[in-house]
C-alpha cells in the first residue's frame, strides 16, 4: 500500500510515524509533500519517507492520499493537485470543517473519508471521530480505520455533522485541558510550590482521575460525590464554580468551538 501525506506538520508527521512504527508501511511506501523548504529539510532528516516540494505525477501511485494541512490552505492546495488526482483515488481528510461534498467537487473524486483526529495521536493515545462517502468500499473503510487505530481510539459516524461536533469536543478537547491544568499550576505556585512540584501535582491528580475512571465503572457525578464531603473543602470549591457558572462556560466554549468548525466549512 502506498500513501501519500500532504502537509509535513504536526498530524502528517504523526501518521507517516505511526504507520511505520505499527509496520503498516515502510518507508518506501510513504510520500509526504511538503511545499515548506525547511520542513522538507526536517523530514528528510527524520528519514520517514520519501519528500515532496511540489505535486506531480507520483501522486496518481498513491492508493491512500491524507490531506493534513490547514483548512485555510484548501483554495490553493487543491488546485494544484487535481490535474494528478484519479478519480477512483481515496482520500482521507482531517481538515476542520472542511466538507465531502467541497473536496469530491474540487477533485473530482467520489471516494472521500473525513476524520477529526487530536493531539494525543503523536503518542499513540489520540481520539479520531471519521465518516465517509457512499462510495467508500467497506474494506476501504476498514483499511483507513486500523491506520487511524494506529494513533489511538477511533469512533466511525454516519452523520458528517458529527465531525464539526467532534472537533469541538475531542479535537479542541486536550486544549481546555491544558487551560485547566494550568490554572491549577498557577493556584499551586501562588500557594508557595515551585514550579516542578506544581506541575506534578497537577498531573498527577488528572492521571490519577482519568485512570480511576476508566478503571471502575462510576460515572463523572458519582466521583465527584466520593471526593466531596459535606462540609469538606472539595464542597467549597465545588460551590463556587457552580456560582461562578463553570459549567455554563465551558459549553459556551464548546459552542464557539463548534461554531467555528462549521464557519470553515464555508470558506
């Protein structure tokens, strides 16, 4: 099997490693075409595949094709490959927002899967929410899903909308992570800790959390009433964020976030 990624960033790093380290490929299997000089020199020192500059010919060889840039990049990037695309080529997209109907409209092409992959997949811990044309064979779907099983957790829906909602949830997610365990950093160090302690701290108690969550089967709500005590420090904190209307904000990110996804959908 031979893929192509388009876009050396982050994500299509994040694949080209991954299939290689799962043996899906190997390395004379792999194109990655990356228009930025010095990311080329990068990737071509991490030695993953062969690099690209500029599309060309070698692109009609591929039999998977990954579109691993940003949704800004579409108007020109598109172009630019069509005239090498096949129209019986798959593809698979994880540009935010960005719509099956625009992509099989500005290839030409029928055989579109989209997903909505996150951070986490650089170590093989991500989540990948993806979805597909009709066109797309079964075993397509499930070649592309033990690829993307290769970055972590996959969830396959029928409903595309799914994908903007996804990118809001689990795509933006590890971000409002990091926001709230920065916050809680910064309370430690105010409170006297030093740096590296408040950063253990913090990490821990959320590996911590998430590890007992997965362990035992007790839902959000049931764990909270465990920690938090009548009366108990944990109540205290708790009362104020719902003051505060903690909840209330965090949805209202989400929203923004969803919102947004579907605002790209139009560009």
């Amino acid at each position: 099997m031979k893929i192509l990624v388009i876009g050396g960033g982050n994500m299509g790093q994040t694949y080209a490693k991954s299939f290689l380290h799962a043996h899906i490929v190997n390395k004379e299997q792999l194109i990655i075409l990356e228009k930025s000089e010095e990311k080329a020199v990068l990737l071509n020192q991490l030695n993953i595949g062969s690099v690209q500059g500029a599309p060309g010919p070698y692109i009609k060889d591929a039999d998977l094709i990954i579109l691993a840039v940003k949704p800004q990049d579409l108007s020109t990037l598109l172009p630019s490959i069509r005239q090498y695309i096949d129209s019986q080529q798959l593809v698979l997209s994880i540009m935010a927002g960005i719509t099956i109907d625009s992509i099989q409209e500005q290839l030409g092409i029928l055989k579109v899967i989209r997903a909505m992959p996150n951070l986490p997949a650089q170590i093989g811990i991500g989540m990948t929410v993806f979805t597909s044309s009709k066109e797309v064979t079964r075993i397509e779907l499930v070649t592309v899903q033990n690829l993307l099983n290769a970055t972590g957790k996959t969830i396959y829906v029928e409903a595309e909308q799914a994908i903007d909602a996804s990118t809001a949830i689990s795509g933006s997610g590890p971000a409002y992570v990091f926001y709230f365990m920065q916050s809680m950093i910064n309370a430690a160090l105010e409170r006297g800790f030093n740096q590296s302690q408040a950063e253990l701290l913090t990490y821990q108690t959320f590996q911590g959390a998430v590890d007992l969550f997965k362990k035992y089967e007790f839902s959000c709500e049931d764990w909270i009433k465990k920690v938090a005590s009548r009366g108990g420090t944990t109540e205290a904190a708790l009362k104020s964020f719902s003051a505060n209307d903690v909840t209330g904000n965090i949805q209202e990110g989400i929203s923004a976030a969803h919102i947004r996804a579907q605002e790209l959908s139009k560009l």
